[in-house]
C-alpha cells in the first residue's frame, strides 16, 4: 500500500527587511518547527531571502513568522527584487494554499499591496498597541469556529495585542480584555478563497510551553492542513 503523505510545512523566518528588533524570530521559527516535527509534520524552515518562496506549491502550509524590518537595497534587495515573491504568496494564498500569520507576522508584508486581505486584517499604525508583556488571559470565543471547540481559555505570558483590526468577514476565535474592552486576538479569514489563521500570540520561544497556548497552534495547524495534530 503506498504511504500516507507527511503534510510539508514551509516556515517563513523573518530576516533584514521582515525581521525587528523586539522578537527573536530565528528562536521562534525553530520552536515552531519543533512543535510541528514532533507531530508528524515535514518542517523546513528558511530565512526570508527574495528567493526563498519560489518553492510554495510544493507546500501543504506556509507558516510566517516576521515582521518590519530593514528596507535596504544594498542589504537584501529593493522592491523590484521582491515583487517575485510577493506575486508566489499572492499566488499561493489565493488559490486557497493554507497559510498561518505568527505573531507580528500581520506586519511582515506590508511592501505587498493584498497582504492584509490574506491576513484579514491590519496593525494599525499609531492605533494598535500592546501592554507590556506579561501574564495574560486569552478568551476561547465559544462558538465562533470548529477549531476552537472544546478549548479552554489560555493562560500565559505574552504579548497582549490591543486594537488590532480584523476586517469584514473573519470570524474571530480568541479575544483578550484591555482598557474595558475584548480586543480580538487570533482569526480565521477565508475571504476571497483565501485559507488564512492569524494568531498574534508568540512573542517568544517560551510562550510555546503553555499547554494551552500549544492546544491553540496544534488546532489552528490541524484546520488548515484538514487533518487532526496531537496538542
């Protein structure tokens, strides 16, 4: 009998133009890639390079895990260079490749004209914010999507992000309470034949070892890939 396909996953690691220095994007890539290894998953992980995404199709996910960066020609290519690379995530989101956006993610693409409608929703510059990082609760909302169901709320240390803003038609499945209001946290957008998760939770490698948090990811890989992922 032949094998069953080992689902491949393409972990997009943010560098130079997509890389900040608040998080350790290389740590969490690979705690990321760990995760996925140890259930069964085909992880490679790469640095953001103008070249990097060539490959996509040969993909059953792409996870990004970047942010803004260093917008430097002589560094690593002015914006003709990446064009390329905007029109394969373009390509690949579109035809309804799964794609998870990590964290400050929602932030990687922002040079891409469609990146927000792939992510469904924008950080919105002198709007957005989050407090410092801490212990922190992040509210299931009940109901709102089957990959959520049966999951408690999360408990951890991590970014809070505040006052994000998820476009028209996401559907919203964590929320966490800042200034007398939910603000939301994690979505799921599949406007326009996209297949897209975006979680701002993950600041660090360290926010991966809540059991809770893992259940999150675990289920939030699981609905994209359309298959069950051990938490």
């Amino acid at each position: 009998m032949p094998s069953a396909h080992v689902p491949r996953v393409l972990v997009a690691c943010g560098r130079g133009r997509y890389e900040d220095p608040w998080h350790d994007h290389a740590a969490v890539s690979h705690a990321l890639a760990s995760l996925l290894a140890r259930r069964g998953l085909d992880v490679v992980v790469r640095s953001l390079f103008p070249h990097s995404l060539y490959d996509l199709a040969e993909f059953d996910l792409l996870v990004v895990n970047g942010g803004t960066g260093r917008a430097d020609p002589a560094f690593d290519g002015d914006d003709d260079a990446w064009r390329p690379a905007h029109a394969a995530i373009d390509r690949y989101a579109f035809r309804g490749g799964p794609l998870l956006v990590y964290h400050q993610g929602i932030n990687c693409f922002l040079d891409s004209p469609r990146w927000h409608e792939i992510v469904g929703g924008r950080w919105v510059r002198g709007v957005t914010y989050h407090p410092e990082a801490g212990e922190a609760t992040f509210r299931v909302v009940t109901d709102s999507h089957p990959l959520v169901d049966g999951l408690d709320d999360i408990c951890t240390s991590d970014e809070r992000y505040t006052r994000l803003a998820p476009e028209r038609g996401v559907v919203v499945t964590t929320v966490q309470h800042e200034a007398g209001a939910d603000h939301p946290t994690s979505w799921v957008n599949e406007v326009g034949g996209v297949r897209t998760v975006y979680d701002s939770l993950g600041h660090d490698a360290a926010s991966l070892a809540e059991p809770g948090r893992r259940a999150l990811l675990c289920r939030e890989v699981g609905w994209l890939l359309r298959r069950d992922i051990a938490t």
